[in-house]
C-alpha cells in the first residue's frame, strides 16, 4: 500500500512539474443569478463573487482547479419573506475544449457551500448548505490575458447563472 502511494506521488509530481511551462493563474469576478423553484414558489437571488484557478493547457483542452468566493447583492420576498445570500464558497474543476483561439467551451463539477438567511417581522434564521453541482458554459476571449464567460450550474435543484470577466497572467 505503501509502496502504490509514492509510485502514484511520484507521477503525480512528474505529470504537474512537465506541465507547469503552460499553467498560469487565472482570477474572475461576476455577477450570478440563482433561481430555485419549489412547489410553486420561485426565489430569485444576486450574487457577486471573485475567483481564483490555476489553468494548465495541452493542446485545445484546457483543465482548472478554481475556487470561487462570492456574496448576496440582490435578495427576493416570499410570502413577507426576505430571502438573501450572505456568502458562498464554490470549488470545481473545469475542464475546457478550446474549438478556436479565442472560444472555448467547458464543464465543471463543483463543490459549494452557502449561507442563506430569512427574516420577517423582526425574526431571522440562517441556513448553510453543502452540496455537489454540475454545469458548463462558454468563453470568449477578448485577448490573450482577458475572457468574457457566461456558464449555467446546478446544484441540487438551484439553477445559477453567470456572467463574468476572467484575466490571466
């Protein structure tokens, strides 16, 4: 067992030092809508968040560990009551096709935790949910530092889109 762990380490270690001549890191800021209907009931919050990844390219396929930080800036009232994000925290690994120079497309399996809170009448209660999410999206790029992004996930029920600006050095 032991002796599979440092053969594993060591290509590991030999796959990520071959290919950090073409990574480089990556960090995005945008806004996100997240919609989550459920018996009827449709909530629709705001959310701006900032990024960080670490893009490593072979090829036309480019592959990212992110992760992604972001607050609640536009709430919605259910039945009197006022739903808002307080924070969240998102990490995926995004896996992209690159079908031009400046376009690509991706998929991304995502990790997230939230915090989300409700209050009426002078009460509150707060809620943080840890859950898988899928999704996929589009880039474009404007030059060779600076993307537009749109992307739509899911997690568990709760539809989220994106819109961003991502920036590499």
């Amino acid at each position: 067992m032991r002796n599979k762990f440092f053969k594993l380490t060591a290509i590991a270690s030999l796959v990520c030092l071959s290919s950090v001549a073409s990574a480089q890191w990556t960090f995005s800021g945008g806004y996100a809508n997240y919609n989550e209907e459920d018996s009827g009931v449709d909530i629709n919050l705001g959310a701006i968040y900032a990024s960080a990844g670490y893009e490593y390219t072979s090829g036309k396929m480019t592959f990212m560990p992110e992760l992604r930080l972001g607050v609640g800036v536009a709430d919605d009232t259910v039945f009197g009551v006022n739903v808002e994000i307080d924070s969240f925290v998102v990490a995926s690994i995004r896996g992209q096709y690159n079908v031009t120079d400046s376009f690509g497309v991706f998929l991304q399996p995502s990790y997230g935790r939230s915090a989300v809170s409700a209050s009426a009448g002078g009460q509150s209660a707060s809620d943080n949910t840890t859950e898988f999410g899928f999704g996929g999206g589009a880039t474009f790029k404007l030059s060779e530092t600076t993307a537009l992004e749109a992307s739509y996930e899911s997690f568990d029920g709760t539809d989220v889109i994106s819109f961003g600006a991502r920036f590499t050095f």
